[in-house]
C-alpha cells in the first residue's frame, strides 16, 4: 500500500515491512487471546496446543463432576440427605455429615476432623481421587511454565527483525501522524532553503493556536539577512513575548522535520542546532540558583552556536540586579551581532536593548502592541516593528489582584524614580560609549558610578516603602551635589 504515493521514504519503508507470519502463528496458537496477569495462575496456554498439558487439564475438569457424582452416590448409599463433599488446605477432600446423622455413617468412613455441628471423614476412594486431581493441577501448572519459557525462547530469534519492524512501524506511524495533522488543521507546506532567511505569514503556536481557537492571533516573522538577525522583541508581561519567540522555535523545529506548519505560507532557511534560554527556575541538587542555571544555559549556546544556528532567548538577565543584568544581556547580544552573526529572538524587558539596533546592522526592534483606554491596558498580541519604553507592570499587577493601595503607592514611587533617574543615565550612554569592536571599553559613564554601585547592592525586595523613599531622597541629593 505505501508504495501507491510515490515516496521514495515510503517505497523504503514499505521493504523494509516484515510479517513474521511464523512467529504471529506460533503465537496466536499458543498464548490464549486474554491471558491471567501473571504466569503462576496459570490459564496462559492455549488448549490444543499441548496433548499433555490438555491431559492434565481434563483431569482437574472432569474432577469437578466426579465429585458431583460421588457426593450423590454416598448420599443415596447412607441416605444422609445433608451430606456433602468439601475442601480444604489442611485435610484436603472429605466428606462432612451432621451430628444428627452420624449414626448413619458407613464403617469405611475414618473420622477426620470434629467441629460445631457436624463430623468430617474421608474414604479410601475419595483420598486417591485427591492424590490424582491434586498431582494433576500442579503438573498442569508446571507444564505451561515450561512451554511459556521454550516460547520466550523461540521468540527470542526474532529480537532482531522485531526492532527493525518496531522501527519501521514507528517512522510509519509518524508520517502518518503528521500527514493526518496537516490534514486536519490546514497546515501549509514550508519551503526549505540553504539561505537563512525565516519568512513566516500568519504563524501559528501549533498547541496554544488550537486550545484558544479564534481568540489566538496569528503573527508574522521576516529575517532575511545575509549576516544572521537578531530580533530584540520588547513588551508587557502577558503580552505574548514568549509565545512568540517558542512559536517560532516550534515551527522551524516542525519545518525540519518534514512536517506541515499552522502558517498562511513559510520560507525558512535550515539550522544546524536550535538553542533555547527559557524559563525560569533553579536547581536544588546541583546546588545551582536560578540566575546560575540561567547563566550556564547562556554559556552553552554561546559556545556552541554557529552562524547556522536558532537562538531563543527569554528575558536573560531577569536573575540578578538590574544593572548586572542589562549589562550581561547587552554584551551578549553585542556577541551575537558581532561574532556569531545567527538568526535569534531575544525577548527582553531591557528597552535599552533596542539601541543595538542603531549599532549593528543585523539587529531589529519588534514589540507586542498594546492599547491604553480609560486607564485600562488591552493586550493585543499583534507583533509590530519598532521597540517599545514601557512595561506596564503595575497594570499587570493590578490584573493578578494587588491591593489597590499597593498600585497606588507604586505609581508614586515609579512616578519618582522616573523623574530621579533619567534616560541618559542608562540607554544613552549605553549607545554614545558604545565602539565599533563590541568588547572593547565600559558601556556605562563613570559620572554617577557611586550611585550605581550603590543601586546594584541593594536588595530592593526587602526595603520597605519608607526605607525605599529614604534611599532615593539619599540618592538624589548625591547626584545634585548636596
């Protein structure tokens, strides 16, 4: 059937397709369709398949009805109407006859056991009959474990040819799986190129696209460069920044391996490696905090990276102090322009970030578009071009329920730090210190280097608000001179 489509994959896979018939027969004639769990309750063999083990077996059956047909007969021999054969685990078979009736027992009866309300016997015959049924049952049981193993081991020879076939089977099942995907969802074929070009139109996250339905909202991406963009994508939290940078992951991952896409149309160019820094979380074993775990991912792709490859990055830096952390996330897209020169997505709540673009070529501004109204901030998860200066957090506190107290006081206090700490004091002179050669020279002026250093070793999450507004009065007198 697979050779129909014309595949030159499928025409393979299809001789490589092993029935086994021989094996599938044994098997079918041995192992009954719904075996017991487990081998030591027995019941796993087929009948038919053993004359032997169907011996046995018939024996501990037709046990059954001689039984029956004892009981009755020593019921009408001793005309005790009560009479009844049963058994246990410590005297096996015998024959159980009430107090009342004990007069009318027969003398080839030997008394077994005395309890409540009746006498227990047994008799010559009823003790062969158990030797036999019981001798039958545990040699049945014996007897399939033997044939389960001789079967294990037959089975064995075909380990070999089963793994090719599981593996056939597992590529057939995953061409069909895309193919059914593709199918259903009205994914696009991408086209492939050796450039390094990423040109996607209305893509999709292949997961979240389908939970949310029409509430979720297509976007674009056009990296054409020769030399490897970097797109520095800034926004709200809650925007979408992240979706969009693991969407496009998932995408060219999809692409690469011969599957359809959730995109109007795509033209991507191959990567040799797709390096992901996303998430945020530390490692207890190791020992290794957050910011650690978020640095040696960096190190890694850093290292490893090649002009060929995909870099995400989500929020690198967010770890540590705001200035170390601005100051790690600029070298290091300073480091990917300049040396590295692959195709990346750094989502960033740095807006500093977005004047690399004024210094390399390669570097792009993209933001989630947002809109003010009635002091209400609407997400639209639409990505433009351009870079973006605000990061409404305090609306997106005010959405995950902070008192009302809370958001006020922090408006007054960003109020304050905005009019104290001006945009020169960072971004400004990132771009006016910056030289041609990345790693050479500060980023940062020397001017207020004191009220940095100061900034950089304050625990800002364990002051108070008055020790908060205290330190910015200190600090603001420091920088006028006073």
């Amino acid at each position: 059937m697979l050779e129909q489509f014309g595949s030159e994959l499928l025409i393979k896979l299809a001789g490589k397709c092993d029935s086994m018939d021989e094996l599938a027969d044994l098997l079918e004639s041995a192992i009954k369709p719904e075996p017991p769990s487990h081998l030591r309750d027995g019941g796993v063999i087929k009948t038919g398949f053993s004359e032997e083990l169907d011996r046995l077996r018939s024996i501990s059956k037709d046990g059954r009805s001689w039984l029956q047909d004892y009981q009755k007969q020593q019921a009408e021999r001793t005309g005790i109407a009560n009479l009844k054969i049963g058994f246990n685990k410590v005297f096996g078979y015998y024959i159980e006859v009430s107090r009342s009736a004990a007069d009318k027992v027969p003398v080839d009866y030997v008394r077994k056991q005395t309890i409540k309300n009746a006498e227990r016997y047994i008799t010559e015959k009823l003790k062969e009959f158990e030797t036999q049924a019981l001798s039958a049952d545990d040699k049945a049981l014996e007897l399939e474990q033997q044939l389960f193993e001789q079967l294990r081991r037959q089975s064995a020879q075909y380990v070999s040819r089963l793994q090719q076939l599981a593996d056939t089977i597992a590529q057939c099942d995953c061409l069909a799986g895309l193919a059914y995907l593709a199918r259903r969802r009205n994914y696009v074929r991408p086209k492939l190129t050796a450039g390094r070009e990423f040109i996607i139109n209305e893509g999709k996250h292949p997961v979240l696209s389908e939970m949310l339905g029409p509430q979720f909202v297509p976007n674009d991406i056009a990296l054409t460069g020769a030399a490897g963009d970097i797109l520095i994508i800034t926004g709200p939290n809650m925007s979408g920044k992240s979706t969009y940078i693991r969407q496009v992951a998932l995408l060219v991952l999809m692409a690469q391996i011969g599957s359809f896409i959730p995109a109007k149309n795509a033209e991507i160019g191959l990567v040799d490696r797709i390096f992901t820094r996303v998430g945020a979380s530390d490692e207890l074993v190791r020992g290794q905090s957050t910011f650690m775990v978020e640095m040696n991912e960096t190190a890694n792709i850093i290292n490893n990276a090649t002009d060929k490859s995909l870099v995400i990055l989500d929020e690198v830096g967010r770890g540590t102090s705001t200035y170390d952390g601005l100051s790690l996330a600029w070298a290091i897209t300073e480091h990917i322009a300049g040396k590295i020169k692959c195709r990346t997505l750094f989502a960033t709540h740095y807006h500093e970030l977005t004047e690399l673009a004024e210094l390399f070529g390669n570097v792009k501004n993209c933001n989630v578009a947002v809109r003010e109204w009635m002091d209400e901030v609407v997400f639209l998860h639409k990505i433009l071009p351009g870079g973006t200066d605000k990061s409404y957090g305090i609306h997106v506190a005010k959405l995950a329920g902070l008192p009302k107290t809370i958001l006020e006081r922090s408006k007054e206090i960003l109020e304050e730090l905005e009019s104290t700490f001006q945009k020169e004091a960072t971004g400004e002179h990132l771009s006016k210190h910056k030289t041609k050669e990345p790693d050479k020279d500060s980023l940062f002026v020397q001017k207020h280097k004191s009220v940095l250093e100061k900034l950089g070793s304050t625990d800002v999450n364990n002051l108070t608000p008055i020790e908060a507004i205290n330190l910015l009065n200190r600090i603001k007198n420091e920088i006028n001179g006073k």
